[in-house]
C-alpha cells in the first residue's frame, strides 16, 4: 500500500497480516470501526505498528475495535525514531512466545523524544511482557487498565527521563517474578523517570513480586492501593539509590519472607496502612543509607519469626499509628547497629515517650524509629478507668440486688 501524507485508512472487515505496517507519512489515520487488526508475525518482525519517519499517527479502534498482535518479542505499537507523536483510541492485545528476558514483548513501546496517547486498555500475555514500555524523554499518557499474564512481567517500565501518566487504570500483574511498576533513571545527574497511576497495583503469583521497584532518582506516585497475594517472596515497595515514592492508598502483602517496604535510600510516603502475612516477613524494612519513610496510618504484621520494623543506617522513620506484631518469635522492632555489631531488639515496652510518639533510638545509631500512639488500637487510661468503675457499680448493684436486699 502506497501512502501519501494526511491519507485515512478504513477497516470494513476483520484483517490480519503477517508483516509489519510501517508508518512513513505524516498525519495517518488508520480507523478500525469497530474491527480487528491482527498482527501474526515471526522472524525479526518486532513492531506491529510503527511510526519511523511519519509524524501525528492516529489509531481509532470505533467501538469494539481492536489491535491484537503475537509472535516472539513482539510490540503492539512502537516509534522508530525521535519526536513522534502518536494517538491510540483502542485496546491492544499482545500475545507473546518470548522465552529470554532480551526477547521481551509490549504493549506500547516509545523512545526517545516521542509523545503517545492511549484511551484503551492493554493486555500482554506471555513470559517478559510489558504493558508499556519507556525511555528517553518519552512520554506516555493513558487510560483504561494494564493486565500483564506469565512470568517476568511488568506492567509499567519507565527509564532515563521517561514519564508514564495512567489518569485512570489499574495495573494487575500475575505471574512469578513480576513488578507493577519499575523505574529508574540512568545514573547522569539528578534525573530518573516520572511515573504516574491513578489507580491500584495487583499482583499474585508463586514467587517475588515487586508493587513498585524504584531506583536511580525515578519518582513513582500511586493514588491508590498496592496488594500483593503468593507464596512468598513479595515486596510491596522496593526502593534503592535515592528515588521518590508516594502512595495514596494502603500495602498489603501476603506469603512468606514478604515485606511491605523495603529502602535501600531515597523517601517513601504511604497514606494509609502496611499490612503484612506470612512467616518470616518483615513490615518495613530500611537498610544502609539516608532513608525516609512516612507511614500515615498503621503496620500491622503477622507470621512466625516475622518483624514489625527492621531498620539501621541513618533511617528516620514515622508510623502515624499503632505498630503490631503477631506470631511466635516475633520480634517489634530491630535495630541493626552493623555488621560487627549485636542488634539492638526492641520490646515493645522499651521505647521513649515523646509527645505523641514512642521513639526507637540508640547511642551507637543514627537512626531513629518514630511511632505514633493509637487512637483506635486500644483502649485510653481513661477509658479504662470509666470503664473499671462502671463495671464494679454494676457488680455491686448485682451483690445488692440478689443477696442483700430484703
């Protein structure tokens, strides 16, 4: 098919084609209405569709329309080249063979200084997919979900100066090894990749999962929750080499050897609770480096052998509310002063009042553990009190009325 620029494509029936449909011309329209577009390819034929040297690409799937692609290390739609600009108004279904993570698949894959937007939902079945995938200044801009189905999946990966900006989706990964979100930048200057969900993180699977890996200044805002279900090894938020991370909802993450926050650096701010289940798990978790980490509402943990804060370094760390720790041999709080060192194991009677918090420190550390005293964990002295004298009115008045009274 020879195109020219500004030509309009209509779909009147279902298509399917075993080669890629290179986009070379400026301002294509190429409508669905309301059909499917398959895409079976083989070889070294990647890219579904592709915008190389074209500019301002529009996909319009009608309703019902879609763009369904598979083959091995395939991509649904992808730029060629810098500064292009790309509309997608359509779901994409992306059914991959890869079998090595250098073979990996995607939804939407865009690089350098190129601009997408997609008003669709996007589906990647197969081991290493990716919903989305982004590097360079790219930037990506959609709504509707990401589902990602196999192992070593990821729902968003987002690098070098890229930004991702999900207004309204949910991002749902099943698969061992996989992530919600990764991003990271690429180590020059203070810059990493900008990821934005307005929307919740799943993920279940047999093995580690990671809601959110971030490392490398990225900087990840989640509105919503992050769950994590499986058989271990899970990780709500994992954060490395100073990057941003804020989540509006609660984490919680069930299975063995799980935490619900681990930092190696950078600052962590969760809205609500960290819950977390399972044995030999950890709530949070903060290692080695400055770290700051905001917890708005409770952490609550539950397993044998499981800890509710394990921290060292130069933490500094807020729960704004109750710290509870269920299980056998569980322990509150531990502080690591070091290799060479013991430990520091807190009880959870040895903290220091301060104001509204009991604080966890130590002569030999520069870390410090602030968590806040519960208002809806227990019960208040005075409550206590109120309700010990109402109790021995009443059994009082019980003595009178069956023994005393005449």
């Amino acid at each position: 098919m020879v195109l020219n620029d500004g030509d309009i494509i209509n779909l009147t029936g279902n298509v399917t084609c075993t080669q890629p449909f290179t986009v070379t011309k400026n301002n294509i329209k190429l409508n669905l209405n309301g059909k499917t577009l398959t895409f079976n390819l083989s070889g070294t034929n990647y890219n579904a569709i592709e915008v190389t040297s074209g500019n301002n690409f529009e996909l319009n799937g009608g309703t019902g329309g879609l763009l369904a692609v598979s083959g091995n290390q395939v991509r649904g739609i992808s730029t060629g080249s810098d500064g292009k600009t790309i509309t997608v108004n359509c779901d994409i279904n992306v059914t991959s063979t890869s079998t090595s993570s250098s073979q990996w698949a995607a939804g939407v894959l865009i690089t350098g200084n190129s601009e997408i937007t997609v008003k669709g939902n996007i589906t990647v079945t197969g081991n290493y997919g990716r919903g989305i995938s982004a590097s360079g200044n790219a930037k990506v801009t959609a709504t509707g979900n990401i589902t990602c189905t196999a192992n070593a999946c990821e729902g968003i990966r987002a690098y070098d100066d890229a930004t991702v900006i999900i207004t309204k989706g949910n991002i749902s990964v099943t698969g061992d090894n996989c992530r919600g979100i990764y991003a990271y930048g690429n180590g020059v200057g203070n810059r990493g990749a900008t990821v934005n969900v307005t929307g919740n993180i799943t993920l279940a699977g047999n093995g580690a999962g990671d809601g959110i890996f971030a490392s490398d200044m990225a900087k990840v805002t989640v509105s919503g929750n992050i769950t994590l279900t499986g058989n271990g090894n899970g990780t709500g938020i994992w954060a490395v080499a100073s990057p941003e991370i804020s989540v509006g909802g609660s984490i919680s993450v069930t299975g063995a050897n799980c935490q619900g926050v681990y930092m190696e650096g950078g600052t962590v701010n969760i809205s609500r609770n960290v819950t977390v289940s399972g044995n030999d798990c950890r709530g949070l978790n903060v290692m080695n480096d400055i770290v700051a980490l905001v917890v708005g509402g409770k952490v609550t943990v539950s397993g044998t052998e499981s800890i509710g804060v394990r921290f060292t370094g130069k933490a500094d760390i807020t729960v704004n509310g109750k710290l509870t720790v269920s299980g056998t041999d569980h322990e509150y709080v531990y502080l690591s002063l070091g290799l060479l060192a013991d430990p520091v194991h807190f009880p959870p009677t040895e903290p220091v009042k301060d104001g509204d918090y009991w604080v966890y420190t130590h002569e030999d550390s520069d870390a410090i553990l602030r968590v806040k005293e519960s208002s809806d964990g227990g019960l208040s002295t005075m409550m206590i009190v109120i309700i010990a004298v109402v109790a021995i009115g009443a059994i009082a008045a019980a003595v009178w009325f069956f023994f005393l009274r005449k």
